[in-house]
C-alpha cells in the first residue's frame, strides 16, 4: 500500500470520527425521531465514490469517504473540478477559502447535510442538490457546525501527526484562463491517435466549444480549458 493511499485512509478515519462526533450526535435524536434510522455507519472506501446512503431496511445510515477523493483533495490540480471546491468558492463557506483540510471539512458536511435531508424526506429522485439540500447545508455553517468540524479535523491531524493542511490552494481561475480563447483559434487537444483539431467555436465558463478541422471536419468537441493547445504551440 502506498504511503500515498495510507495518508489519505488516515484522513478519512478521522472525517469518520468528526462526522459521528461532532455532526452526529448532537443531531441523533431528531434523525431517529424523524426516519426511525438507529444509526450511523461512516467508512473509509478505496475509490473516489463519496455518498450517503440509507438502508432503509436496516434503518442504517450510511456515509462513505472514498480514499481517492480524499487524496486529490490535498493539491490545486486535482481539488478543481470538485463540487466541495465549486461550493466553498461560490457560496463563500470557510470564507470561500480552498484548502485540504477545509475541503474535508466540508466533505463531512455535505454528506451530512444528505443525511439530515433525507431524514427531512427532501431527497428526490433527480434533483439531490435542490434547495432543501442547500438550505440544509447552509444551517450546517450558521450554527457552528462546521466551524466545530474543522477544528476537530486539524486538532486531531496535529495530535496524530497526520497532515491536514490548513494552507490555501492556488487554483487556476476559469476567467483569466477563458481570456485567453476567442471564436476562430485554432487549436489542438489530445494525444497520440487521440489528437484532433479545430477552430474555437464558443468560449463557454470553462470549456470551448470546438469545430473539428481537416479529417475531424464535421465533429463538434467540448474541451476543457487546461487541455487546449494553440496550434503552432
Ligand atoms: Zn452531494
């Protein structure tokens, strides 16, 4: 296993204690009340996928932190993309500020606020981040909790010696980068056999919209900003 992985199961063991101790306890009694749920099982999975989930034959909660998830979340190259960094940055939470360790604190605190919705009944099919589930969140942050979270977090890491940085990320902005395009360039993305080309068509919030030239003539790509090239470049 490497120290890599290690690193981040160690993380995700204490998002698992931060959510039962400090998000779950103090909210237990109004969940069971509400759902008839007798518990919560947090665990630390070995992929990306992070989610809540109610059996409800079992009446368990479930909250899983994928291992993955947790290890791009320590660098600004693989923090963008996420919907915790989107949502820290957009709806101002810790101040709008990027780092791991608020990134992990917020993870504990989206996945609970999933929980804390679907005790609610405002979970439905197809539209999971509704209002509901942001107002549900929002309250999270109004009333300390999260506040409480995060410093669980980083006093727990210190203790252990595993490290949580407290330090901000430097992400790319989309809006200098989309600056940087405009309709008619033309460009290359891809590697190897996968290399295409085209002429930008639209500049979007954070993709163009690409054109296909010579034999790609006919198709139309989306591409991500980090991936286009200026042909010539
Ligand atoms: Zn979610």
């Amino acid at each position: 296993m490497s120290t890599h992985f290690q690193h981040a199961r160690e993380i995700g063991t204490l998002m698992c204690q931060a959510t039962r101790e400090i998000l779950w306890q103090p909210a237990a009694d109004w969940v069971r009340d509400r759902s008839g749920a007798v518990r919560l099982v947090c665990r630390v999975g070995a992929g990306q996928a992070t989610y809540h989930r109610f059996d409800s034959t079992r009446r368990v909660h479930l909250i899983n932190y994928g291992a993955r998830m947790i290890a791009a979340k320590q660098a600004a190259e693989s923090a963008e993309g996420w919907l915790s960094t989107r949502e820290i940055r957009q709806r101002g939470y810790f101040e709008g500020e990027v780092s791991p360790l608020n990134l992990l604190a917020h993870t504990c605190c989206h996945e609970f606020a999933h929980l804390l919705q679907q005790s609610a009944g405002q979970r439905h099919y197809g539209s999971v981040h509704n209002r509901h589930f942001y107002r549900i969140l929002d309250q999270l942050y109004d009333s300390g909790g999260a506040e409480a979270t995060r410093t669980w977090l980083e006093g727990r890491a210190a203790t252990l010696n595993v490290d949580l940085s407290a330090r901000r990320l430097e992400l790319p902005d989309p809006k200098a980068q989309a600056m940087r395009w405009q309709p008619g360039d033309a460009v290359w993305f891809g590697e190897g056999s996968a290399r295409r080309q085209g002429l930008v068509r639209r500049v979007n919030r954070k993709t163009c919209t690409v054109d296909g030239t010579g034999k790609y003539r006919g198709s139309r790509y989306r591409v991500p900003f980090a991936l286009l090239r200026r042909l010539g470049d």
